[in-house]
C-alpha cells in the first residue's frame, strides 16, 4: 500500500525495487506490483510502458538526487576534480539502499539477446555523464570536450562495476578507485593542454551531503 508522503510513480518504483530486494529482479512482475499496491495494471501503464521503465525510473532518481548536490554550500568552491568525485559518489550513494537489485539490474541489460534494452542503456549512459558535466560545470569545447566526455564515460563505468562488488564500510573503496582515476584523468589534461591545477577552497567533507533520509 502507498503511504501518505508517496505519489503513484513513486509507489511504483519503491515496491518494485522491494520485491527485487524480496525475490530478484528478474522475478518482479508488473502484476505482483499492481497487487502490492492494490491498483489495476493499466495504472502502472499510463505511468511505465514496460518492466524496464522502471530501472530507467530508479537511477533517474539518482540523477535528480546528484543534481540538487550543486544547491549545498561551498560546492562551487570544490575543484572540478572534487565536483566530479563529489557528484558520482553522492550517484552511487543514492543507489546504495539497494545495491543487490541495482547489480542484478545492470546484469540482466548484459544479457545475450537483449540488444533492444542495450542500446537505450548506452544513451542512458550518456545522459548522466552529460548531467555530471554540467553539474560539475565543465565548459571545454570541441576536441577537448569530446576527450574529457570519452575520459569521464570510461571512469564513471568502471566505479560503477567496482562500486557493484565494492562491500567496503561506505563504499570506501570505491572512493578510493574513483579518486585515483579522476587524479590520473586531470594530470593528464593538464599535462597535455598545459592548465594549472585548480586550488579548491573548501573539501568535499566541508560541505552539506545528503542524508540517508533524503536519499531514500
């Protein structure tokens, strides 16, 4: 049943993901859903076209939640290396309350045959690395976009499948990864377009994150 503080969309989302975290994902069906909620079929439809609308729903939610991260004090006052740590994390942290069914997620779109899910999957990609960017305020141009748009794609993927089999006390580990492959990227762009290093103002610790609440 829907609580209160819930709208149907959300409801939606929230039981499929339970009845992954129950079962597995691959065995949530929109029916069980529609039971749990105690709504007809045709109401998930004018929400979800189909089951995979919903993965689509739960890491958009991620993507809202690393947005409204650029409204906390002193984030503009990071590096752009500290923003883009800062907004993956805070990404994976989002995901986190259910790592289990977000994994069998990703797993299922790697799946033989299912070339009709795995396309979108590669623009589902791409949009979020494109949010991250701007939310990071990246303003490269041209050649130099293309290679920092290629660079940031390659490292969000790997911390994402490390994140996944990451079991470290606050993905601390995956913190780790992540920050030594974006400290590798910068020195290189540095390296090759001669910038200066940019001096942060404040540290990732030093500003408002998230609470567990707000994430959920």
């Amino acid at each position: 049943m829907m609580t209160g503080s819930e709208n149907v969309r959300d409801a939606i989302v929230n039981t499929a993901v339970a009845l992954g975290a129950r079962t597995s994902w691959e065995a949530v069906r929109l029916y069980d859903i529609a039971a749990e909620l105690n709504i007809t079929l045709d109401e998930i439809h004018s929400h979800f076209r189909e089951k995979e609308d919903l993965v689509d729903a739960w890491f958009d939610r991620a993507d809202s939640i690393m947005l409204r991260e650029t409204d906390s004090p002193g984030f503009l006052t990071l590096t752009p290396q500290q923003r883009i740590h800062c907004l993956i994390m805070i990404w994976l942290d989002a995901l986190a309350i259910e790592r289990k069914v977000t994994r069998q997620m990703i797993l299922a779109k790697l799946e033989l045959g299912h070339i009709h899910i795995q396309i979108p999957a590669v623009m589902r990609i791409s949009r979020t690395v494109q949010w991250i960017r701007e939310a990071a305020q990246r303003d490269a141009t041209f050649v130099r976009r293309a290679l920092e748009e290629s660079a940031l794609t390659t490292i969000y993927l790997m911390t994402f499948f490390f994140w996944m089999q990451d079991e470290s006390l606050g993905s601390n580990r995956t913190r780790q990864f992540l920050d030594r492959n974006l400290s590798l990227a910068m020195w290189l762009g540095h390296t090759v377009y001669g910038d200066k290093p940019p001096v942060a103002q404040t540290t990732i610790d030093q500003i408002s994150l998230p609470s567990t609440e707000q994430i959920r």
